[in-house]
C-alpha cells in the first residue's frame, strides 16, 4: 500500500483536483491524505483572531466569503445532481455551524475546532468527487483515529488499533481518504499536529500500514538545493538521507514538516517529494542512504531571535548552565544554536511568546542581550564538517556579519546566524560558490 499526501495548493483549483484524481487513479490500493484546499485555513484563522477580539461582524463577513468560494467550487466540480446536493448540505452546515461558534467564548478548543474545518471540507468534497467519477474510495474521519497524548506526541497504539479497524469496516475500497493536520487530543477534544502537520499525519499512517512508500505532493519538484523563492536556478535534489532531509526540514526548507520523517525511518519506508503539476518528474526521494559528499542544500529559517547571557562571576560556576537550560524548560521554549565563551552564554531561539518572563528569570543572575530580526542559514549533506574544501565556504562570508556559527554540533550540518537583511545576499554568494561557477563543496 502506498500513502499520498496533498498539500492545500494541490487541492486548490478544479483543475489540481483533477490532477490529483488522475495521479491516484491508477488501480493500486492507497491512503490518500488532503491538506485544507489553499487559503482555507489562514482565513479560518482570521476568523478566529476576530473572535478571540470580539469582533463578530468581521468573523461573520469572513465566514460569509469562504462560504461563497466554497459554493463556487462544489458548483463547478460536482455535476452529478444527487451528489452535488449531498456536498451543498455538507458544505453550508459547515458554515453554519461556524456562524455558532463565533458567539462562543474563545479558548484554544475553540480555535482547534474552527481550524480543524478545512480539512472536513476538502476531503468531504473530493471523495464525492470521486464517488462521482465511479472511482472506489472511502472517506476515513482522521477523528475517528488520530490522536494525541498528553505531551502532544501521537499516540501510537491509540492510531494502529483505531486507524486499522477503520481500514477493515471497507475492505472493497481501492483509495482511502483522510485528513491530515487535524486530531484528537488525550482527552477526546478536537486538535491538531500544528501547521505542515498533514505531513506528519502522512508518515505516522505510513508506519501503521506498512507502505511501501510514504509520497508527498506539493507545488515544486523535490527539496532544492536553495531556496527557489529567492535564488534564482536551483535545482531538485535526486536523493536525500534521512537525516539531511530533518536537518532541511527544521532549518528552513518549507516542503517537509520538520517531523515527518520520524515515524518512517526507523521502519526504512521511503518518503518522496513529488510535484502535482509535473508528475512525471523524478522529485526527492529519501531513504537512509547516503548518496555522494559535501553540500546538498542550503536553508534558512527566519524570525529567529539572539539571547547573549554574560555572568562573569557565575559562568563556569557548576550547575550556571542547567539554571540557563531549566528556565527554557519551564517555558517550553526550544533552543536552535547555542555557543559559549568564558563569560557568555548565546543562543537562540524561535517563539517569543514567553521571551520576556525569560529574561525577567535571566536577569536575577546574568546580563541579558537580546536581538531581533535574525536568521540561521543552514548547510546539509552528509558529513560535511569532515570535506577537506568546508573551510573555504567562510572566505566567501567576508562581508556579512555572523553572529554565531554552529559546527560540529552535527556532522551533517553547518549553520550560520546572520542579521535577516543579510540573508538575500548570504544565500546568493552560497549559491554561487557551492552550486555554481565548479564550486568545489557540492
């Protein structure tokens, strides 16, 4: 069995649906994830930003859009008049039901909820659409098998017993479609893997089922070797270790949720980038080989933000740096780089949403630096730290300010924190020596 996964622009058009019904359609037996079709979920947000401020006219007017589009959509694509009248009802007591709960008050379930539509309604409406293209599918509720625990991490025996029975109630089906993103949490309420989760969703039916591959279907042929949106003539990456896809995946590279790997790896089952407009092109595939040396990929990650704690009487005192760390615990906030000097402690961080009760803590025994509007950018391929050529990469960054350097820490991965105004420029110059003009590190 293979596993599918559709992201939102996939699912964004009539004409994407009928791309994706075209590239499933081909006899074999398969789980087919959607994401939200595109847009649906930032204004699902919207809604409930307005409703968490209270401001329920502007909830209502962006409700009322939605629900026009979607209308739009279902009018075009259904032409099967039983059907259609099916997916109208399904459709409009969605948004019905969304006029409710802008009258509730407003709490994380409720936005869990509100958030969680988009994916009921692309899947709703593109397994009707299959239904009407006498194509065997089945709609399989991800709420009826997908769940968190209590520390957020998938529960895994919860989603082998329920996503297995699910699976054995239609046998006769030949394409199972389900929902990414959205779950259950420990308690039973509504949740979510949070944004790029569809992935993960992907990868964790992926190990339940046993596939044979774990396919991801998106706007672009594979991970590229630079970021396409701002660096001209990058190229698709034939074939991705495991651990160069994670490293790419957390730093930066927007195709993979940084965790979809992880349920598949230790099982061996492939994960495959593909494009839904071209596919026939090869995309990336990743597996625990490792395929040739030096640089494959360069990312970067924004909104990053410094912190410097400098404690000249406290640093190489036993247990400064377990203080550091446990404040971080406590507000589950995670570090990305971290260097240290005989006086100073740097690091930093993506989520400020508790950075000044941090450095309120920080500043009982340390000075406290911070500094915004910074971005990491990465460097992966397999050993890297080891490439005789590696050094030289830095002759190249003589006029762009690094902040801080990671190397060593992995040694598939260089990285680099840099003031985000340099960040064009920094990929560009990379760009240049390591894919371009016989660069000597890729």
């Amino acid at each position: 069995m293979l596993v599918l996964k559709f992201g939102g622009t996939s699912v964004g058009s009539i004409e994407n649906m009928m791309h994706v019904k075209d590239i499933i359609n081909n006899g074999q037996k398969k789980v087919v994830v959607l994401s939200a079709m595109s847009g649906t979920t930032n204004a699902l947000v919207k809604i409930s930003e307005y409703i968490e401020a209270g401001d329920v006219d502007e909830a209502l007017i962006v409700i009322n859009a939605l629900r026009n589009n979607y209308n739009k959509t279902i009018t075009s694509l259904i032409t099967n008049t039983e059907i259609y009248q099916t997916v109208f009802d399904y459709v409009n007591l969605v948004f019905t039901t969304l006029e409710t709960l802008v009258h509730k008050q407003y709490d994380v379930l409720l936005y869990n909820e509100i958030v969680a539509q988009g994916e009921l309604l692309s899947t709703f409406i593109f397994s009707r659409y299959l239904q009407q293209e006498n194509i065997n599918a089945a709609l399989l509720p991800a709420l009826d098998f997908m769940r968190i625990d209590k520390t957020n991490e998938p529960d895994n025996y919860y989603i082998q017993q329920n996503l297995n029975r699910v699976i054995a109630a239609t046998p006769d089906a030949e394409i199972y479609i389900t929902q990414g993103f959205i779950c259950r949490d420990a308690e039973g309420a509504i949740s979510n893997l949070q944004r790029g989760g569809s992935d993960y969703t992907a990868t964790i039916i992926g190990a339940v089922v046993k596939a044979e591959e774990v396919q991801i279907w998106t706007d672009i042929d594979g991970f590229h070797n630079n970021d396409p949106r701002f660096v001209e003539n990058t190229k698709a990456i034939s074939n991705l270790s495991f651990d160069e896809s994670a490293e790419l995946a957390y730093f930066g590279a927007k195709i993979l949720h940084p965790q979809t790997v992880m349920p598949v790896r230790a099982l061996d089952i492939p994960v495959r980038l593909k494009n839904t407009m071209s596919p026939a092109s090869y995309g990336t595939l990743i597996t625990n080989e490792v395929h040739g040396e030096g640089i494959k990929a360069i990312a970067a990650k924004d909104n990053i933000t410094a912190i410097k704690i400098k404690s000249a009487r406290m640093l190489l005192a036993h247990g400064f740096l377990k203080k550091v760390f446990e404040i971080f615990e406590r507000y589950e906030t995670s570090i990305d780089m971290i260097t240290t000097s005989e006086i100073a402690v740097s690091l930093t961080i993506d989520d400020t949403t508790h950075l000044n009760a941090i450095v309120e803590e920080l500043e009982r025994f340390a000075l406290v630096e911070v500094d915004d509007f910074m971005s990491i950018v990465c460097l992966v391929g397999n050993a890297i730290i080891f490439h005789p050529d590696t050094p030289n990469l830095f002759q190249i960054l003589q006029d762009v300010s690094v902040r801080m350097i990671s190397y060593g820490g992995s040694n598939n991965n260089i990285s680099l924190l840099i003031n985000t105004s340099d960040k064009l420029e920094t990929l560009k110059k990379l760009q240049r020596y390591v894919f371009e003009n016989d660069g000597v590190l890729a």
